[in-house]
C-alpha cells in the first residue's frame, strides 16, 4: 500500500510499504479521508521528541473496517480512531481518562498513522460513527472537534455564556466557532484577517480583526469581558486573550503556534481577577462519542479548504503553511 513515511527528523516520501498486519484486539481499516493537522508541521520540524523513526505520519482519520480481531468491530463498519492507543487497562483508562494512559502509543509519532490507505488500529482506539456526521468532518473530530468539547466541558460552559475563539479561521477555530454556537454560546471570533472575517461571520455572532482585540470584546459585553477564551493561536494572541476576560474566567489553551516563544505570565493578573486556566490537548473516547451525537445534529459544517490525493501530499503540506487558507485540508488516499 502506499503511505507518507517520515524516515528521519523533517524528512519523508509518498513510498510503498506491507500492509499492516493485526493482533488479537486490533481492527484494519481502509481509510476514507485524513486530515492534516498544524501538529504535523510541528512533528516535521522535530516539536516532537518522542517521534519513531521510519513512521507513517497522520493522527485524524475516518474509515471503514475491512478486517477484525475485535468481536466490538465488524467488516463495514464506519469509524474513527482517536490520536492515542490505550491500553484499556491501566489506573487512568480505568477512570475513563483513557487520554492519560500511561501505557498509550500516539499514532503518527511513535506508532504507525493514517496518511495511508490502510491502518492497523486497536479497538481499544475505535469509535463507530454514527449516520448524520459525514466523513468529511468525523476525520478530525478526535483531535479537533472532540478535544475542544472536552475543553469546554472542563471548563463548564452554560448556555448563554459569551466564548471569545481566537485564530478563528483555522482548523481548530473555525470548527469551535460552530461546537460553541451549537452549545448555546454567544462567540466571538478573533482572525487578522479582513477577508476571512467575512466567511467567519456566517458562523459567529460578531467577528473582531484588531490585534487588540481585548477592548473590542470588552465593547460588545457591556464593558464586563468574555465568560470563555478558546485560545487556538498561542504566545501571538495570549495577552489579548487574558486581557478579554471578565473577572471569574476561563481560557482554554489549545494553540501553540510558535513553539519557540514563552510568554511572561504575570501572576497578579491571575490572582486579581480570579482566572482559570486550563491546557487542553486530546479527547477521550467517551468524549468523541458525545461529541459525534452532537455533530449528527448537523450543526456544524466541516469547512474543507481543500482535498489532496496522497500522491500529492508535498502540495498539501505547502498550502497548509499558506496564510490565506481557511479550515482543514483533506487527504484522500
Ligand atoms: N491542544 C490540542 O489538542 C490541539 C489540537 C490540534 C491543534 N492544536 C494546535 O492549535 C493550533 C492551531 O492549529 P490548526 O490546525 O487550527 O492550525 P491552522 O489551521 O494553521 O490555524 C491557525 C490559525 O491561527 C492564526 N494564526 C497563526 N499564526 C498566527 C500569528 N502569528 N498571530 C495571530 N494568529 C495566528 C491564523 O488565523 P487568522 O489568519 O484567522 O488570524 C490561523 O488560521 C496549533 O498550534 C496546533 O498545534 C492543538
Ligand atoms: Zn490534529
Ligand atoms: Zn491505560
């Protein structure tokens, strides 16, 4: 089969490599569509120390099973696999938070992923989707739409409350944008972009494009801030983000687009005015499985800026690094 193996640190090639062969409990799936994620920058430009190398790169797919070795999967099934292997076992796994197994493989960085027409995947791993979430936006519901949902939750968002979204054009925001309105949320979004504010708007209440953007958000709630920040962008927006909430709120802290930079927090602030910080990354299963009777609801659109066969994952990785794009890029194997 073909497959996008990265072979050393920020090198890879579209090559053939063996089908992939199954253990007891493991499921193969022919994959319908990947999605390319900021992450798989990040891993290419060596962010991620625990990278196995040679490794087929990919974390966000959706597929069918062709073959199984767990009685809970059969051929024809549609699924999705989460970004980690549990192990279904350990203290973590036991409590549901399969997400901190202690055990867990991370598909893409040091087991096998799904830039391939085929994957061997753990049952442990699998949900089943259900009819009414198509394909295009189950692929990227683990690490995107489920994680963000898992943010949410942790945060304890209530209907009504005012969820400010920064990078709100990309994969993660735009699609948060949409799981917040879909929870009963007031959103505002944060893009640099004129031009994309005017897709976004179709999905936010307001869109603001100052880079202060803190003030504007201030405005539009009476003076008071934002209940809830989902920061997608990182050390870029963070002081602004900070700065938009009112007294009592929440940040989830998702985006780190520049690895490279820190940011001085200073703790008075967060003292003063009572904030709640939380970092956010992954979903569980239980919350991937919430979060598809959600999207089979049908509201929220998977926004595809495009769709690349696996023969021309080079081109997609270059559009991903390009400004103008909005939303996710697929790959069809
Ligand atoms: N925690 C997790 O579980 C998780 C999961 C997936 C992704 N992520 C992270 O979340 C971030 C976004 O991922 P993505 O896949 O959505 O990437 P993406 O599609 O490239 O979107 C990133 C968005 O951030 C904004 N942005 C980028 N650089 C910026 C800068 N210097 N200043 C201000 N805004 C900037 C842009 O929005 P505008 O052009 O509209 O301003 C861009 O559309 C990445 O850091 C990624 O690693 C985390
Ligand atoms: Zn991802
Ligand atoms: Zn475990």
């Amino acid at each position: 089969m073909r497959a996008v193996v990265v072979y050393e640190r920020g090198k890879y090639e579209v090559r053939d490599v063996p089908m992939p062969r199954l253990n007891d409990g493991d499921v193969l799936i022919k994959i319908s569509y990947a999605a390319l994620c900021y992450r798989d920058l990040l891993q290419l430009a060596g962010y991620y120390p625990r990278m196995k190398y040679p490794v087929i790169l990919g974390h966000e797919a959706v597929g069918v099973v062709v073959e199984s070795k767990d009685p809970r999967f059969k051929p024809g099934d549609r699924v999705v696999p989460l970004l980690h292997e549990p192990d279904g076992t350990c203290e973590f796994c036991m409590r549901g938070l399969d997400s901190y197994c202690i055990n867990a493989l991370s598909y893409g960085e040091n087991v096998n992923g799904f830039f391939a027409e085929y994957a061997r995947v753990s049952g442990n791993a699998l949900v089943k989707v259900p009819n009414g979430v198509p394909d295009e936006l189950a692929a990227f519901t683990p690490c995107v739409i489920a994680m963000v949902y898992k943010g949410l939750k942790r945060a304890g968002l209530t209907y009504g409350e005012t969820v400010v979204v920064t990078g709100a054009s990309g994969g993660v925001g735009i699609h948060a944008v949409q799981l917040a309105k879909a929870l009963g949320a007031r959103v505002i979004a944060v893009t640099r972009s004129p031009d994309k504010a005017r897709f976004i708007r179709q999905f936010a209440d307001d869109v603001v494009t100052e880079q202060r953007f803190s003030k504007v958000v201030k405005d539009l709630t009476n003076g008071l801030g934002a209940d809830m920040v989902i920061e997608a962008v990182g050390t870029p927006t963070i002081e602004e983000s900070l700065r938009s909430l009112r007294s009592g709120g929440r940040v989830i802290i998702i985006g780190n687009v520049n690895p490279d930079e820190t940011y001085q927090l200073r703790l008075g602030y967060l003292i003063m005015k009572d904030v709640v910080m939380i970092g956010n990354v992954r979903s569980n299963r239980s919350d991937v499985a919430e979060t598809l009777k959600i999207l089979s609801k049908g509201l929220v659109k998977p926004v595809i800026a495009a769709t690349y066969p696996l023969e021309r994952f080079g081109d997609a990785l270059e559009f991903m690094r390009n400004n103008s794009r909005i939303g996710k890029i697929l790959i069809k194997p």
